[in-house]
C-alpha cells in the first residue's frame, strides 16, 4: 500500500542510497566557491505563486473570503505536487534508469549548499565592508529582507536563514521523502514554496496565507524538532560550542518565537553559538511581532561567527547523512 514511501516500502533501499548520495553531494558543494549556485529555485514557481496572491488578495474582500481564496489555491498547488510525485514515482518504476528521476527531484529540493555559500559570500563581503554585496548574498536565499541594514544585523539575518535552511532545504526534504517518496518531497517543496510567496503583506493582512502558513507549520512540525536536537548535538563538535547553552535557551527563550516550530531552530542557534537572535523585528517570512531576543549572548554578530555558523551548519548535515546511513543499514538487513 505504501510503496513509494521508502521506509514502508518492501522493496530495497535504492530510493535512500539515491538520498544519501545527494545528501552528501549537497554538503561538498556548501564548501565550493560558487559550486552551490548549482542549486536552482524551482523555476519561477515562487514568483507565479505571487502573482496569484497578488490577484485574489484585494483589500476589498472579507477576511473569510480571502482565507477561501488562499485556501483553495492552497489544496490546488499541493494536490497537484502530489499527483506530479506519484507520476514521477510511477514513471520512475517502468524507466530503465528511473533512479534519475529521483536523484534529480531530490537535487532540486535538497539545496541547503545554497544557504552556505551564501553566507560564506557574505563573510567576505563584511570583512572587505562591502555590504550591498552581504545583502545580496542575504536576498539571493531571502528574497526582499532585511535592506538598509548594518553589518551586525546581516550576520544574524544570516544565521537564522542559515538555520532556517537546515530545517527547509535539507531537513525537511529528506524527512519527508523517507516518509513519503516522490509525493511527499514535492509536497513538501511546494508548501514552502506557497508559505514564502504568501507572506503576509502589510496592507492587506495574512487571512490569504492562512492555511498555506498552517500546512508548513504541520509539515514541520516533527522535522523542526529533529532539526534543532540536531543542531544542539552538532555542538558538541564545534570549537567553543556551548550544547548546554542551546537546550538551555530552547527552554528558556524559546517562547518568545511566535509560531511552533521556529524556536526549536533559532534558539539552539542562539545557545550554541553564545549570541543574541531575532530581537523585536520581522524575520523575512512571517513577522515575529512581539518577540524579544532568543539567547543571552552577543546581538553584535560578525564574520567569525558566521564561519562558525557554517561549520556547525555543515556538522549538522554530517550527522544527518549519518543518521540517514544508518536507517540505511538497518532496511537494507531487515
């Protein structure tokens, strides 16, 4: 009954040799100048996804008309990623190298190389004071945020989105396909590809991304907190790392995230690294109205802490290739 889904799947491990080759490709590429711009966007999905909210989220609608409205778009979009995985999955059974088309859907969606050489583009940027360079590094993985800022706020704009992407572009993708195979990796993709385009604007509220935003929070929910258990076990290999810091501050900052699943990211960053994240301002994505800051540590962020950032990043998707691996091993014996 479940066997596109390559835990459940009596079938061999094929799909997760596929996965552990591109979790492993994804990790060299982070450390190779330029290399993780081999990673592309899903063409153009985000920006068609915008200009239908820009359609149907008018002002002069109702707030329960424009959660239909989004609503629908919402069940649209993800019926038709899960129907495209499963005929991806079934013409992936009869090709005589359909094991490429998995390696390729998982090439798209796992892409958290990107997130490295972003920030590792950054890092150099500050260090030669050249932030318009920062800030685009910063926009090419966070579209839109965080313009006319100084060096300190880049760094931590950074590192969130660092974290962000460990949970989204490498995390998330993998969990789901494990769980789900072909349907649910693109399922998975395309949720976040609607929660990002339907960020809330401010003239016209967030009724519209309503249920888009609630179906991320669902879809991440279990893999936010494999995510930031991760990241405080990566800790322990960080030089100077404090693991006991990031537990700590999950306990108690964590809180002050809006949403469920965030905190479980952000606040083992914050502890780990020993630096103060997020303050009262918006985070690219949904605004964190009303938080405070998460951590006790520094709010002034800098280039050594974005290497140190990428190291523990990297460390975290070494363990997760081990983890991986290891799941590996046991399907392969049972």
């Amino acid at each position: 009954m479940f066997e596109f889904s390559p835990l459940a799947a009596a079938a061999g491990g094929t799909p997760m040799v596929v996965l552990l080759a591109v979790l492993m490709l994804d990790l060299v590429l982070g450390f190779v100048p330029q290399m993780g711009r081999l990673h592309p966007p899903i063409p153009g999905l985000r920006r068609r996804l915008a200009g239908i909210e820009r359609g149907l989220n008018r002002e002069n609608r109702s707030l329960a008309n424009l959660m239909i409205r989004g609503a629908v778009v919402t069940v649209v979009v993800l019926a038709a990623a899960a129907a495209l995985g499963w005929g991806l999955w079934q013409l992936a059974l009869v090709l005589p190298f359909g094991i490429a088309v998995e390696a390729v859907v998982l090439f798209l969606a796992i892409s958290q190389s990107r997130v490295i050489c972003a920030l590792g583009e950054a890092r150099d940027a500050i260090l030669d004071g050249t932030l318009d360079v920062a800030r685009s590094a910063l926009n090419a993985v966070l579209p839109g945020a965080y313009q006319g800022r100084d060096g300190y706020t880049i760094a931590r704009a950074l590192i969130e989105t660092g974290g962000r992407g460990f949970l989204v572009r490498l995390l998330g993708p993998a969990f789901w396909f494990c769980l789900a195979g072909l349907p649910g990796i693109l399922v998975y993709a395309a949720s976040v590809q609607l929660s990002a385009a339907f960020a809330p604007p401010k003239d016209r509220g967030d009724a519209f991304g309503m249920v888009a935003h609630g179906v991320q929070d669902v879809l991440d929910f279990l893999p936010a907190r494999i995510a930031g258990l991760i990241l405080i076990l990566a800790g322990l290999f960080l030089p100077h790392g404090a693991p006991r810091d990031g537990l700590a501050v999950l306990r108690r900052d964590g809180k002050r995230y809006p949403g469920v699943n965030g905190r479980w990211i952000i606040a083992p960053l914050a502890g780990v690294l020993g630096l103060a994240l997020i303050g009262p301002r918006p985070v690219g994505g949904p605004a964190a109205r009303g938080s405070g800051w998460i951590g006790g540590g520094r709010a002034q962020a800098g280039t050594v802490d974005l290497r140190r950032a990428v190291y523990l990043l990297s460390v975290a998707g070494l363990i997760l290739i081990v983890a991986v691996a290891g799941v590996l091993l046991v399907k392969l014996g049972a």
